[in-house]
C-alpha cells in the first residue's frame, strides 16, 4: 500500500525542493495509491452491432460477390465482435457505379439548400443515437468510452451539422471563381478515430455535391457500417455514399479505380506514399493527412501544472492511436527536473484498462499488430540507451493493453525520437534556448502538429511562426474542430480538412 | 575604314545572384528561327540543378521573412524594368518566335502585365485564403498561409517568357524561391530574363534559372527532398516521372498541358498562389 497523501510529510519534503529548485511551490499530490479500489463504472448502452455486416453500396446492404467475411475483434477482450464483409475489386467497381450514377441522376443537380437538409439529417441522427454508437465504437477500437461519449461522437455530428450548412454557400467559398463538385471521391480512412474520420471525409465530400466511395479501417468497420444505417433512415438518395470494407488490397482497388476524380486518405506516410506512386501515371487529384512526429515545447515561464495536462493530454489521449499526437516533450532545462517529476505523479493517476468504463483513461491498443510494433520501438528505444519510465499501473489479464511509457535521456538519433510510435509513448528531450527548440522541434519529417507552452505572448506568436507544422496548439494540445483546417506540412501530406479551407478541397474552380 | 566586328555574349544561366557556366562545361547550341546558329547555352547537369535548389533554399529564409509590401514592391520593380527593356526582350523573343514581331511585343507587354497582376496580391492573398475561425470552444483559432520552400518549375515552350514568369511569380509572390528550368526548345528568353533579374531588386538566389535538357532534369526535380513543390508542363512519361519521384517525400505536383493558353486571364488568380502555401492553424485559448 503506497500512501504519500500526508500533510506533515509533505511540507517537509517541499523545504527540500525549494532547496533544490529555488522555485515551484510544491502542492501535496493526491495519490492514493491502492488505497481505495475504484469501482467498475460500465456504460451499459446497448451499441447494436450485427453479428455480421455485408457492403453498403447504392443504399442497400450486399453481400459482398466472393461471399468472404472477416472478423472484427474487440482488442480489450480479444473476442469477435462482428463478422465484415471483404469487398473485392469488383465490390469496389460496383459501388464506384452506384456512387457515379448518384452523381449524375440525383446529387450533382440538387440544389445546394436541398443537398444540406439531407446533411443535417446525417447530424441530427448521429446526435440521436449517440450513446450507442460511442459504446459501439469503445468496443470496435478500443479507446475510452468517455473519448467516444465525449469527444469521438459529439465531434463527428458537428462535422456534418458544419458542412451541411456550407451546402447553398459555395458561391463564398472561393472568391472570384466559380466552384463546382469534382465528383465521384474515393476516400481511405485509418483506425484510430473510425466514426470520426469517416465524418471528415463524407461531410464536406457530399455537402460540396461529390459522391463518395469510402473505406474504413480493416480492424475498425462496424460503426461506419451503423452509420450506412443511419443514411437509411436519413433516406440520403442510394448511392451518395457507398462503404466498402476490407484491408489493404481493397484499398488499393478504391485508390486506383479510373472513376475516382479524388482520392482523399488519411493513414500512415508509408502507405500515403505507395498511393501517390499509384496514381502518378493518372495523375488523380489527391489529398493526404499522414503521419507525426509532433513536438510539444514547454518553456521555463509556462503554468506548469497546465502544461502537465496538456502534455499527458497530448500523448496519452486515444492511446496515443493520434497522428497529431504530442509524442516529443522538448522542455527547457531549468525546469527539467521538477516537470518531469510532476509528469510521472500524473502518470501514476492514469487508470488502463475496460474501454467501457467510464473512469478508464487509455483503453485497449487497437490491434495485436498495433502492440507489437509498440513494443518493438520501445525495445529501440531501451536498447538505443533512453531511460524508461512505466507508472505501476494493472493491467487486465486479457485484450492488448500497454502502459503509458515516458523516455529520458533520449536523443535526436534515436528510433523513439525520429519513428511515428502511435502509442501512449513519450520521448522527452530537453533545451536552452528558444533557437534550440526550434530547431529541434523541425527537425523531422513530418510536420502536422506542434504545441508551444509559455506565458509570453511575442514568444508564442514567434514560436506559431517558426515551427513547421500544420496546426500550432498554444497553451493547449489536441483541440479539433469542423470550422478550423487540420493537415501538414512535408510528409505529413498536403490538402486540409475543415474549414473553408478543407472544402475548397474538395471543388472545382472554373 | 574597317568594319567593326559585334561582340557576342556568351549566354550563361543566372543561379544564386551569379552568371554561370555548366559545373560540366558542357553546352548546347540554340538556333533562330531560320536555321541560324546564335550561340551556345550551358547544358545543366543533375550537379548544377542541385546547387541552384541550394542557392534556392539559402535565400527562402529571408525573401519569405520580407514584408509582403516590400515583396510587392520588388515584384513591381522587376515589371518596371522588364518594361524599360522590352524592346531587348522583344528582339530575342522575335528571334526564336516563326511569329511576327507582334506577338513577341505582346508576349513582353502581357508579361509586364502578370509581374503587376501579382505584386499587387502580395500583401491582399492573406486576407483572401487565410480566416479566423468561429471554433466552438473558448480559443482564439485562426489560419494564415506560409511559403512551403523551394519550388521547382519546368517551363513551357510555346511562351518560354509568359509561361515562365507566370508559374514563377506566383510561387516567389508568397515567399517561396524557384528553381526553373526553362524551355529546352527556346532557352534563350530565359538567359535575358537572368540578365533582367540581376538589376532587379530581387534578392539573388530567389529565382533561380537553368537550361538544359529535360529528360536529363527531371527526375532531380522529382526526387530532390528540398524542392517542396512541382509546376512543370508536361505530358505522358514526363508528368507521370515526375508524380513518381514526387512520392518519394510527398511533395504536391501541378501538371500544364503544353497547348496552355498562358495569355488567359484564368492564368491570374489567388488560386495559383494557393498551389504552393502551406496553411497553418493556431490555436489559443481565451482566459485570464
């Protein structure tokens, strides 16, 4: 039994500290340890998934013509949860014809207010059955339920609930150019936000007056399948939106088919790139949103205990499963110390475990496969000769699971520095002066996100300016929002989503 | 009294602020229209195309670093001497062109013309790509547009002037630097350009200009890491290397067809801007 929550013990301590750092009020951490047992908390919501789920294509649901399923398995409990259609290339061939006639007959022609209301439609009826789709998506993916509950769901409904209303507003997209949609889109998405990525991508696709055919992760398809549901009862005209599921070769079928006028994808730098070979001889219109290495620089004048949330935030949100994810800590040496202590009590708090419990703070890593390669970097990083450091948190017995991890002593040459993890893995470095972060923080590369942690206005507005990344989070870390353009810079990949700007991404200009 | 004999310029490319020969030595000859030798240009290698992105990457820090103002103002500098020495570019274009001396006279006016067109967007593009963003949270968001570094350009050859300036200025409007390699068919407008940009108030290595032989450039363009952007006319083979390579560190590829109409106004817009910036989003919350 650790109990460190006593007053007397603690003051005397804290004259130490002052001793030691000449600054930093100490504050009695509230760590109980295992004093009291938490009780399970389980959302109960029923999430209604099918037991097998076929394609979604021309508004109808087929079974895919190979007759081959796939299970799809809930990583905190290692069970099947339903069984996927696998769409061949000529799955993907017929739902590129439904998609194309949608275009031509229906979608294309609709006049952009009428267009919208179908798109409200989508939002209001994600909003209506909300709890079932984040407890639905808590057991697909693996992540907490209180992220799909709060962040996950909410944030998907808002992306279409935003995009609908852009529908009769084109004409104020691009100034001094008339736009028209580009057409039938083809669209990959990743694992690590299924329902949310899927929002993205449909809400400005079909809101602009473009006809999708979309496929989600292999390891992550049963919410977009709900979804397929919920354009049923939204009676969004057959074959606006198609969904095929399947893994990689399925998606090399989406993303080389001649009736895609678009490709969008979302995923790792890796697969983005054998994308971008593919389609070079046709020279399709594309937009990537890939991998990070994001940077969270913390100066010596930043509100600590903020920038402590911000930071484990940052890295352990989703499981660290972010593309954005603040995986570099680079805090300025004079606080080194003291940031990192306050770091690992913060660490120590962080409950692991049952995705459905409302009190767990990182669930399940989404897939065996996903787990190896965590573990294989952090081996890297240990062999390399970085310093690992693990809260003693439990961890179930059963399902992928894996501790949040912070590195010390790590260097720029290091795997754990240079290497997308996409697990709740972080590296800390430290630096003098603001030259040296800068530095430092471009020094990768990728360049999707950054975040700047200090109390001095000039100083965060010449950090937003230096630091080559798409999104700059000051004083704050992982913060989306269907109004404000996400993407990156180098080879985090080029086109944005949200905003005026994301949209303008998905029209012609004539 | 003896005739006095001219004496002929020897054409060298205009890298880094510096007229220079191939690293290789090697050139190849240019003929008018008629058949006619008129000299030889350096026949760039792979070596030459990577010093000048170098010159190219030197330079971005401090072009994008000027205000947009003072870039508007040199943009605007380099149109007024292009037109101060339009009749120079005129008789060279007139060389080259099976055309009359009209159309060499309103390839240099309409060219003057673009340079004018988008020094004016240098300080207005912002409030037209860039916004403020309604987030619902209590942030202060807002996204604004940054250069995304060297670009490299393959020109055309229908308007080795025209055609160059407009995939050129677009991308140095922003803050970007260029690296081109002009019209194979007809480099020799691209080599007086040179001469013009060195008594402009353009900062050496911002524009960057090479000549030589295209299958022999390109795959460097496509591959080279610090070229962050492609504008290049190009076809079949050509385009479809160059996408490849491009691959290799992500880096977005703008194809022209050949029968471009550079004279079209559709060639003037914020949109061409766009092509190469980078949008960033920042982030801060409201409180005390």
């Amino acid at each position: 039994m650790t109990v460190t929550f006593d007053p007397s013990e603690k003051d005397s301590s804290s004259k130490d500290e002052k001793k030691k750092h000449g600054h930093n009020k100490s504050v009695p951490e509230l760590i109980f340890g295992d004093l009291w047992e938490y009780d399970p908390a389980p959302e109960t919501a029923d999430p209604r998934i099918r037991a097998r789920y076929d394609l979604f294509i021309g508004g109808r649901f087929v079974a895919p013509q190979a007759g081959e399923y796939f299970a799809s398995i809930n990583p905190a409990t290692e069970e099947t949860v339903t069984e996927i259609a696998l769409a061949s290339a000529a799955d993907v061939d017929s739902a590129y014809v439904a998609a194309q006639m949608a275009y031509e007959t229906v979608w294309r022609s609709m006049p952009g207010r009428e267009r919208g209301k179908y798109v409200y439609r989508i939002a209001r009826l994600l909003q209506d059955r909300a709890r079932e789709f984040a407890v639905a998506e808590s057991i697909d993916g693996g992540k907490p339920i209180k992220e799909s509950r709060d962040f996950d769901v909410p944030m998907a409904a808002a992306h279409f609930f935003y995009h609908a209303g852009w529908a009769d507003k084109l004409a104020y997209v691009a100034p001094g150019r008339t736009v028209e949609p580009i057409g039938v889109v083809g669209q990959v998405i990743p694992w690590n936000f299924p329902l949310l990525m899927l929002a993205w991508k449909i809400a400005p696709a079909i809101a602009a007056g473009n006809c999708v055919v979309i496929k989600p992760a292999e390891t992550t398809s049963a919410t977009a399948m709900k979804f397929a549901e919920l354009l049923q009862e939204a009676e969004l005209p057959d074959g606006v939106v198609n969904i095929v599921t399947g893994g990689g070769e399925t998606g090399a079928a989406l993303t080389g088919h001649p009736a895609a006028r678009k490709i969008a994808f979302t995923g790792s730098t890796e697969v983005g790139k054998l994308i971008m070979r593919q389609l070079a001889e046709r020279g399709t219109r594309m937009t990537m949103e890939l991998g990070g290495k994001a940077a969270n620089v913390v100066f010596e004048d930043s509100p600590i205990d903020q920038a402590v949330e911000g930071v484990v935030h940052g890295i352990f949100f989703n499981q660290g499963h972010v593309c954005c994810a603040g995986s570099r800590l680079l805090v300025q040496e004079s606080i080194a110390e003291p940031f990192i202590r306050k770091l690992r009590e913060r660490m120590e708090t962080l409950r692991v475990g049952n995705p459905l419990d409302k009190n767990t703070d990182i669930g399940a890593i989404n897939s065996r496969e996903q787990l190896d390669r965590i573990c294989e970097l952090v081996e890297s990083g240990v062999t390399e000769g970085a310093k690992l450091y693990q809260p003693s948190c439990p961890l179930p017995s059963r399902g992928y699971f894996f501790r949040p991890t912070l590195f010390t002593e790590v260097t720029q040459s290091h795997r754990i520095a240079r290497e997308e993890i996409f697990g709740p893995v972080l590296s800390i470095l430290t630096f003098r002066t603001m030259d040296e972060a800068i530095e430092k923080a471009n020094n990768t590369m990728y360049g999707l996100s950054a975040g700047v942690w200090t109390d001095k206005g000039s100083r965060i507005l010449r950090m937003a300016a230096e630091l080559k990344a798409g999104v700059v989070w000051a004083n704050t870390f992982n913060k989306f929002d269907p109004a404000s353009p996400f993407g990156g810079y180098k080879e985090s990949g080029f086109g944005r989503e949200g905003g005026r700007q994301g949209l303008l991404d998905y029209v012609d200009l004539s | 009294m003896s005739e006095r004999i001219p004496v002929i310029k020897t054409p060298k490319v205009y890298v880094g602020g510096a007229f220079i020969r191939s690293e290789s030595g090697r050139t190849f000859p240019v003929y008018d229209s008629g058949g006619q030798f008129i000299a030889n240009v350096p026949q760039c290698t792979r070596k030459d195309l990577r010093n000048a992105v170098e010159a190219a990457a030197k330079a971005g820090p401090a072009w994008s670093g000027r205000t947009p103002y003072n870039r508007g103002q040199i943009i605007y500098r380099l149109a007024e001497m292009l037109e101060a020495r339009a009749d120079e570019m005129t008789g060279v274009l007139r060389q080259f062109a099976p055309a009359w001396t009209s159309a060499a006279e309103q390839e240099v006016a309409e060219t003057v013309d673009r340079l004018v067109h988008y020094a004016g967007w240098a300080d207005k593009y912002e409030q037209v790509l860039g916004s403020a963003n309604a987030v619902a949270a209590p942030f202060f968001n807002f996204t604004l547009t940054e250069p995304i570094g060297v670009v490299g350009i393959v020109a055309s050859d229908s308007a080795p002037l025209l055609g160059l300036i407009t995939q050129a200025v677009a991308a140095i409007v922003s803050g970007n630097t260029v690296v081109a390699l002009a019209s194979e068919s007809t480099p020799y407008p691209a080599i007086t350009l040179g001469e013009m940009l060195a008594t402009s108030d353009l900062p050496a290595g911002v524009m960057n200009i090479v000549t030589g032989y295209r299958k022999e450039l390109t795959p460097t363009f496509a591959t080279h890491t610090h070229i962050r952007g492609i504008d290049a006319v190009a076809t079949g083979e050509d385009a479809t290397a160059l996408r490849r390579g491009a691959a290799d560190s992500v880096k977005r590829v703008k194809i022209r067809q050949p029968d471009i109409d550079w004279s079209s106004d559709a060639n003037e817009s914020v949109y061409e801007i766009r092509n190469f910036v980078d949008f960033k989003t920042v982030w801060h919350p409201i409180g005390a």
